[in-house]
C-alpha cells in the first residue's frame, strides 16, 4: 500500500502547495482533463496524491484514511476534538496565513478588548432582553476562547458565508471570522479587537496518527520526510 | 448505554427516596433549549446535546432534570415537597472524550422554606446514606459566603454587580477583583477614550443593533468606575482569606467566624454554616472530620448559590464525582416567573458506583 497525501484540490492553496513540496524535489500534479480530480507525484516511488476540498482534510486525517495531509490549523482545530492526539503537525508551510479575530462595529468605541466586550454584553442584554449574538462558523474556537476570556452573556449564530455582513443585517452584534488583510473587515465598518486573534492559522502539513503503517509505507513515510527535510 | 446492574441500582436508589417520603417523577429526554440556553448561556452546547425540531425549534436532549423538575414544581406544585427520579441524561464530552456521554443520574430534590439548613443537611445526609459504604471521601463548601462577601463590599453597585456576574468563573473573578483594586492600571484604550475630547472621532456610521446611545451609556459607566475609589485592601485580603478557607468543617467555622467579627457583612452567611454543621451532626454526620473549602463548586454549573457537596471516588481520581449537590434558590426564582422558593438537592450516578465495585 502506497503513502497517501492529501492535498487542497483547488486554488492559490493547492497551486502553492505543489510549489512547495517542488521545491523540495517532489512533484506534484494533475492530470487528465482540467475538471478530473486525478494526480501523479514523481520524485519518490509509493506516495499517491489525494484531492481534497481543505475542509475534508482533518477527518480524512483523524480517520487513518491519509497518512499526510496539507490543510489550515485553523479547520484542524476546529474540526477535530483532541487533535494533537490525532495528527501531528510536521511543517507550517508559510502561505495561507489567516488569523480567526473577534470584530465589531467600528462604533463601538468603548469596546477595544474581550473584557470590554464582556462589559458591552452584559449591558446589551440588559437592554434588548437576549444575549449579544456573535455570527461564526467556528463554534467550537470560538466558544472556547470567549470562555478563557471569560466572556458572559454572548450566542453564537452560525454564519456560513457573508459573515461580515450579518451586523449590518442586523442578525449579529459582532462576528468571527478569518482575515488576512482586515480588507473585507474595514469595508464593512468592523475592527477587529486588540487582543491576541483566536487563532493564528496557515496551510500547514500534518501526519496522521491513525494511518495504518505497514514496513512498507513506514519506509516510504521516512524517506518522504528526509526529501522534505522533516 | 446503561448497564442492566446500573440501571437496577439506579430503581432501587430511587425506590430508597421514595420509601423516605419523596414522589417519583419524571420529565422528557427533549427539553426546549431556550431554557437551558438562557440560563447557561452558550457553554451549555458545549455540554449537552442540541438538537434541530423542524416544527418545535430547538430541543436539547436533557443535560440533567433538576431544571424540568424546578420548572414542573414552579408551575403546579403544592409546598413543601420532595421528589426522586431515575433516568439517563446526556452529555458532550468534549474535553473528556473518554467519559460517558449517556449516563444514569438518580436524584433527591428537596423544596422547603421552613429550615433551608435542616434542608441542606436532610439531602446531604439523604445522597450519603443511599451511597452506602462505597468508599468515596465528601467535599463540601459555601458560595453563599462568598457571595456574602461580595455583596457586602463597600463599593459601587456597578462594581458589586460584576463580581457577582462572574462569581462562578474564579480567573475573571480575579482579574476584576485586580482592577477594582487597583493592582492592574487602567488599559491603556480605555484611559485614552475616557481622556479623548470627542470619543466618536472617526467612529464611522453607526451600524448594527447596539445604538450609539447604549455606547455613550457605557462609556458614562467606565467614567464613573474610573472615578470610583479603588477597593480597600483589607476588603481584597478579606476575599482572599476566604476563598483559601480549606479546612475541616469545625475549622473552617472557626476561621470562618473569625473572619466575620470583622466583616460583619459575613455574619448572616457563616450562621447558616454554623446551623448546617449542627443539622448535619444531628442526622449523624461526623462534621469533625468532613472537609470544607469555600472556593468548592465555583467553577462548576452555574446554579448553585448556596450549600454544594460531592463524593469522589478514592484512589480514582480520574472518576468524576460519583454524587454531587447542592442549594439553588437562585434558580426557583429564575424559572419561578415571580415566585420562589428555597430548593437543595442531589444526583448520584449508579454507574460509577458500578465501577468502583460499591457494594449494590
């Protein structure tokens, strides 16, 4: 049985995937038509490529069904429970960085950090008679990190896209979301508050801990990794 | 899933509870997730189990049936009363992947105003006696002292209130209790919008629902903080005190008692402890050796105000509580719709029992 690697199918991550383990004398790439989902490598005999929409990538992981996969910390982490007993993270790869912030309406003046937002919550709840609603898809992170900041009085709303237009639309008081450039965030009159980001993500390449392993696979696994200088 | 032997426990325990005069009762596995959801906000998903009803909304598959139980009590029943159930509640364990996540919880619930401290010893000796010989060591403790303390601080009511928000959560508690004192300065953002002639300089439009009056409002609150004296030391050191209280039970009233000659505001509350000890030494606890710690159960579900207990497993420190309990009038009046009335109870889980080998 060969090595599998999963890889993001599509976009800047994949492209600057294949740049990366090309680098590093493994090539990378598709074949057939343009719209097949079909791959090679070469540079190394026993490892064969498997596209993945990024998303899939942590539960193809946890599962045992790759032995490497290329995906954001960020999907990891929110994704997976316990994931550092389910992958190990090998190498940050230094693109796809987006850090997942807490933002809220520029006119908040008063509110800058979470013990701010925490103040602002309290009050708000007071006022309109519910929680202030804070849109994400990242549930798990974020409750996480508002209950280490020890944030009451807040709901999170799910909010699968377009997030940044949920205050305006008046189904959020404030949101989480990924940013890199803080360009979508300023347009819709947000800012992102002053404390640490939840998490500071980027594509990074993870090893599965349940992958089966047999002296063959084990055997191409170091002999991947040495090429990659891991 | 329940084994055969716990789930026989579990009917035998409450066939115990009901010989002593409680009535069996009984609530749905779906409960609405709005009440769950408004009184512990959203760390309660991470938590229990929520679950989407196309035509009912969201449901929530019972995290526990003291609050369906307070909930049926406040709506028709007669006072006092005593109830018992059986029944498995469900929880997420993420942070504890390897617990269970459906487990059997027989409880003992007491709703009396005559001697809530007789009360207060009535269930805990009640959980005890049920619990047998199993050897399990009881902790104990007190949030009505600290919030006692709290509510007795002589400070703004804005202030007072904050601690009291965050009386369950020890590390926020702290860092307000830091400010408040004046250990941490001002952040720096906030001493620069206080200071700024026009706060709203560059604010940009007004959007979503928080109007900028609710802002204005809270920036006149944070002006009146910062000109609020700083805590006195002696009442910083007097909470500090008080939540290192670790002791055995008649220590603890000793320290405790000493502390409220003092602080006058903790004398109400240490008299309660003090009428609990004697409650429960009359229905044979031994209090010499029962330990106390005022800081127990703060970082645990929020409805607890009063008396808590658990019994742990000893050697199994990896075991939850095999049994734990509490006061929670706070949550009567909650749920009461106006109405309320003083409540204790507690749950013991028949299967860890089982693991620990207790003797059924």
């Amino acid at each position: 049985m060969s090595v599998k690697l999963g890889v993001p199918s599509k976009g800047r991550l994949m492209e600057k995937t294949f740049d990366w383990f090309g680098q590093r004398g493994i090539t990378l790439e598709r074949t057939g038509s343009e719209r097949e989902y079909a791959a090679r490598v070469t540079g190394i005999e026993g490892v064969s490529l498997v596209l993945l929409a990024a998303g899939e990538i942590p539960r193809e992981l946890a599962a045992g069904r790759i032995h490497l996969g290329v995906t954001g910390t960020d999907l990891v982490h929110e994704k997976l429970v316990q994931w550092d007993q389910k992958v190990e993270a090998l190498a940050e790869l230094g693109f796809g960085h987006a850090d997942l912030i807490l933002a809220v309406p520029q006119s908040w003046v008063d509110v800058t950090t979470l013990d701010d937002l925490d103040g602002a919550a309290a009050a708000f709840r007071a006022e309109h008679g519910f929680r202030m609603r804070i849109a994400t898809k990242y549930h798990r992170l974020v409750r996480h990190y508002l209950r280490d900041g020890g944030v009451a009085d807040y709901a999170l709303v799910d909010s699968q896209g377009a997030t940044e237009g949920t205050v305006k639309n008046l189904t959020a008081e404030a949101i989480a979301d990924i940013t890199s450039t803080g360009e979508t965030l300023r347009a819709n009159h947000l800012r992102v508050l002053s404390d640490e980001p939840i998490l500071r993500s980027q594509a990074t390449l993870f090893r599965s801990r349940t992958a089966e392993k047999s002296a063959e696979t084990r055997e191409t696994l170091r002999e991947l990794l040495a090429k990659l200088d891991l | 899933m329940s084994s055969r032997a716990a789930r026989d426990r579990a009917f035998a325990l409450r066939g115990g509870f009901e010989a002593e005069g409680a009535r069996v009762v009984d609530c749905e596995i779906l409960q609405p997730a709005e009440t769950l959801l408004d009184l512990y906000g959203e760390d309660i998903r991470a938590r229990a189990y929520v679950t989407q009803d196309p035509g009912r909304g969201e449901r929530m598959l019972r995290p526990d049936f003291t609050v369906p139980v307070v909930q049926m009590h406040m709506a028709h029943g007669a006072e006092p009363a005593r109830y018992t159930y059986a029944g498995e509640v469900f929880r997420r364990q993420e942070d504890f992947p390897g617990r269970a996540s459906e487990y059997l919880q027989v409880g003992y619930e007491v709703f009396d105003r005559a001697d809530p401290d007789a009360a207060d010893a009535e269930v805990f000796a009640a959980i005890r006696g049920a619990l047998g010989s199993a050897p399990l060591r009881a902790a104990t403790g007190d949030i009505g002292i600290l919030k006692a303390a709290v509510a007795g601080l002589e400070t703004s009511e804005a202030r007072r209130r904050a601690l009291m928000r965050h009386i369950w959560r020890p590390r926020r508690f702290r860092a307000l209790i830091n400010r408040f004192s004046g250990k941490t300065p001002m952040p720096e953002a906030r001493a620069a919008l206080l200071a700024a002639e026009d706060p709203f300089d560059g604010a940009g439009p007004e959007i979503g629902l928080r109007s900028r009056a609710e802002v204005e409002a809270r920036i006149a609150t944070l002006r009146a903080e910062a000109e609020t004296p700083p805590l006195a030391q002696s009442e910083v050191e007097m909470i500090d005190e008080l939540l290192g209280v670790s002791e055995t039970c008649p220590y603890a009233l000793d320290h405790l008692k000493h502390l409220a000659m003092d602080f006058p505001v903790l004398r109400a509350a240490v008299g309660r402890f003090e009428r609990r000890c004697a409650a429960l030494e009359a229905r044979g606890v031994d209090v010499a050796t029962l330990d106390f710690e005022a800081a127990y159960g703060r970082s645990s579900m929020e409805y607890y105000d009063g008396f808590v207990f658990g019994f742990y497993a000893e050697g199994r420190p990896d075991l939850p509580p095999v049994a734990t309990g509490g006061r929670y009038d706070a949550l009567t009046e909650r749920l009461g719709q106006g109405a309320s009335i003083p409540a204790v109870g507690g749950v013991i889980r028949p299967d860890l029992l089982d693991e620990i080998g207790a003797a059924a």
